[in-house]
C-alpha cells in the first residue's frame, strides 16, 4: 500500500510539475487580457520605409500608425535597412525581441544583389517592456549554410517540446545543383547564439519558398496544433502537431483567388473575442499593402473568405510584411504612450534665423539649408526623466536623443540609464532673450541652458544678452 501511494504521489507531483511548465511555457495569453493589437512592419522602398514602423488597432481590422506614422525603431547595422519584421515575445513575457531582414533596396544594393550576395546576417534587438529598446544588432544566420547567399523574412516560435525557440528564415542556396530559396531553421533561447541551421522547408523542383509563419490553434480546432502559411508561388497551408515533426499539405487559397504572384507576406492574428483568425496577405503585386482574409479554422482552406469592402482600414502608410502581437492591458498601455502621434518639430535660432538645430554624424549644431530635412526634425516628448519637461527625439534616427555629455551635445541612443535619461531632458522656458519663444534648461544642470557658441550646441550658464540670445530658440512646425 506504502508502495502504491508513493507511485501516486510521485504521478501527482509530475502532473502539477508539467502543468506549471505549460503554464510558464506556452505563449497563448487568455483572450480577456488583450485588450488590442501591434503590429510591427516596413512600410516600402529606400532608407526610410525599410525600418521598423508600429501600428495598433482595437478590433484587429482598423489600425492607427504610431508615432504619427514615424518609424519607431531605424537600424544602424549591416546595410542599414530592414524588412519583413517579426516581433517574437517569450513564454513570461517579461522579454521580447524584433527579428527583421538586412535589407535596404534602393540604399546601394539591387534586388538581384540582395538574392546572389546578399547580407547572411538579421537584424536583432530587445525589450523587457515593449518601449525600451536595445540598440540593433547582427546575428549571422546564414554564413554557415554551404553557398548561402542571403537570409530572408525571418520569424520565430517558442517549442515547448525543446524548451527554446525554432527560428527560421530564407536562404538562397544550391542544393542538389539547384539554386533557389529554401527554409531553414536553428534552435535558439536568447538570438544570440543558434544552433547549426538546418534544412527545414523545401519544394519540389526549382520551385522557391520566401515567406512562412507558423500559428498554433488552440485544442478543438482543426486537427493540428499548428498550422503554417507559405508563400511558394501559392499561399499553401500546411498542419502539424509538432513545429519540427512532419507536415501535412492542407491545401491553398487559390479558390479565393488569391496566390503567390498577387500576394506574399502571410501574418497570422488570432481575434482576441471570437474563435476566428485573419490571415494578412501582402499584395505586393498591385502595390497596396497588407488586406486580411478571415477564417474560423486555418487548417480547413475552404473556410477562408475575403474581406468586404470598408471592412477593414490600414490607416495611413503602406503596411508591408511583419507580424502582430496581441498586446495585454500593461503592454498596450506602455506602448501607446511611448509612441504617441506627438508632433514634428523644428528649432528655429533667434540670432540666426537661417540656422535651425540639427545633427550631423551624431554630432549636434545649427546650420542653414540643413539636407537631409530630416537632420533638423524632432520630436518634443515628454521628458526622459520626469513630467513637465521635454526631451528631443529625432525623427530619421527614433530612439536617438540629444543629450549633453561633459556640456557638450551629441545625438545619442537611448541606453535606459537614469544618467540618460537626466542628460536627456530639458525644461522649457519662457525664452532668454524673447518671452515668446523658447529657452531648454538642464534637468540635471539647472544653472546651464541649451544655447549655440561658434554653431555648436553647449549646455552653458547664461550671464551675457549674446549667451540670452544664443540660448533663445523659436519652436516651429
């Protein structure tokens, strides 16, 4: 009897063990906790579309862009554009990260460089609340995989099964003599370090595959725990019960007429109300960005229906390939006051009035006919570090500051540091030398203001009417 107990223990304690690593592993979050959604995406061609751009909607068909339609995230690695973002959050979601292509089409590199000698490398960064960001990063994914050309449209899926993350992506590559894109894949906890990729999708023939995100179902519907969207020259839905186990092929969505030479891109969303899912399809063919075809089962291609008209809105840019998160009541509360529709701004000086405030190889001073505009472009946030105050983020490199370092003022990223956060934020005051416009008193140095001396931007004590005048701004659009 003493025996069997123990045996009964010994089975109770693993059934609670195993409950508790579902619980902490599983990425569904319960459907009354989301109250939106973010989407992460590029939004088209040249250095400026191909960033990291956010978007959010309430109902999962009518998106808002963020940050008045502004990137929110720009990269500063590799060729210094991204694509085909994929915003991946752990199991505790207490860490997230933005995996996104190498890419910058229209910055020096062509389409058929991209494809034959293109970048081996994503672009990497990380969170822990969804706002702070680390600066971009490269991890090479692709130089290991024998005449891998490139790695394209990557994303990422926690495994339950392996206790880490199954990421995958593009690669163009010879195998078998025949050149073409394929899937692969390596296992990573951190993307930092990843397993030796593996070849995890291939088509029969010369036929390519780019484009593949995996959703898992919850039990009950359909007759797998996964189902992944490809774009393969059609859109093709596959089924399995395990991300690295064997595939099934579920079928297409050409009876809806839609296939891979008009639509690319899939990104799945799970409606956080109703046992129904949107597929998002990126019509790159006719140029118009992302619709969604709905369905109250991804594994069945018959039960995908195409939107109707005024059904859906995709607010004001061009949402091109990237995915969506369905956001919590804290995560979607940060992220909407972190990336506001704040206004454009400009620093107009008082004494030169053809000199505005710009950076210039992060270094910071006022200059006339300042090209690219976009040098001499903020935008006034509420302060780093309090309310009541400001801090200037600028608007083609988001995430940067101007802050003052031993009262010298440079473009800088922002590292989350308190001393940041200080040398970052400024009070605005009635202007030095004219009440009607503006002078920018130190946080931390409140003795010293924002002013010019030889064009340069200092932080300096103010004694002088030239110091008054140096240190008077006009605020203007």
């Amino acid at each position: 009897m003493s025996a069997l107990l123990s045996r009964l223990a010994a089975i109770l304690v693993a059934a609670c063990l195993l409950l508790t690593a579902q619980t902490l592993t599983t990425p569904q979050r319960a459907a009354a906790a989301d109250p939106g959604y973010l989407m992460t995406h590029f939004i088209g061609e040249g250095s400026t579309g191909q960033q990291i751009y956010f978007s959010h909607s309430s109902d999962g068909l009518h998106w808002t862009d963020l940050n008045g339609g502004g990137a929110a995230l720009r990269s500063t690695v590799g060729t210094r554009g991204v694509r085909d973002p994929s915003l991946v959050r752990s199991p505790g979601g207490d860490r997230y990260w933005i995996i996104a292509t190498d890419l910058c089409i229209g910055c020096g590199q062509s389409w058929g460089d991209a494809m034959s000698n293109g970048s081996r490398n994503l672009v990497v960064w990380e969170s822990t609340d969804l706002v702070n960001w680390s600066a971009p990063r490269l991890l090479n994914v692709a130089g290991a995989i024998p005449d891998g050309r490139n790695a394209w449209a990557p994303e990422a899926i926690w495994n339950p099964e392996t206790n880490d993350y199954v990421l995958y992506w593009a690669t163009n590559a010879t195998l078998g003599g025949v050149l073409k894109h394929r899937i692969y894949y390596a296992r990573t906890k951190d993307f930092r370090t990843i397993t030796t990729p593996q070849l995890y999708i291939d088509r029969a023939g010369t036929q390519g595959i780019i484009d593949t995100q995996i959703v898992e179902l919850p039990a009950g519907v359909g007759n797998y725990r996964y189902v992944r969207a490809s774009g393969d020259g059609q859109i093709t839905l596959e089924g399995s019960n395990s991300i690295l186990g064997t595939w099934t092929n579920l079928g297409n969505l050409s009876g809806i007429g839609l296939t891979g030479s008009q639509v690319e891109g899939p990104m799945w969303m799970k409606f956080r109300d109703r046992g129904e899912w949107a597929l998002y399809l990126d019509q790159y063919a006719s140029g118009r960005g992302y619709m969604p075809v709905t369905t109250t089962n991804p594994s069945a291609s018959g039960t995908y229906q195409l939107p109707a008209s005024g059904s859906y809105n995709m607010g004001g840019t061009k949402k091109r390939h990237g995915s969506i998160l369905n956001l919590t009541a804290a995560e979607e509360s940060r992220v909407l006051a972190r990336w506001p529709n704040t206004a454009i701004n400009r620093l107009q000086s008082y004494n030169f009035q053809d000199r505005y405030v710009r950076h210039t190889g992060f270094d910071v001073r006022i200059d006339p006919n300042v090209s690219p505009a976009q040098d001499a472009q903020f935008r006034l946030r509420t302060g780093l570090a309090g309310s009541g105050t400001v801090s200037f983020e600028s608007v083609n490199f988001p995430g940067y500051f101007l802050r003052h370092v031993n009262f010298d003022f440079q473009l800088a990223y922002n590292d989350g540091t308190n001393q940041f956060a200080e040398d970052a934020t400024f009070r605005q005051a009635a202007g030095l030398a004219d009440s009607g416009q503006s002078s920018f008193q130190s946080y931390n140095h409140p003795d010293r203001y924002i002013r010019h001396y030889g064009f340069q931007l200092r932080l300096d004590p103010i004694t002088t009417a030239t110091g008054r005048s140096d240190a008077t701004f006009r605020v203007t659009s």
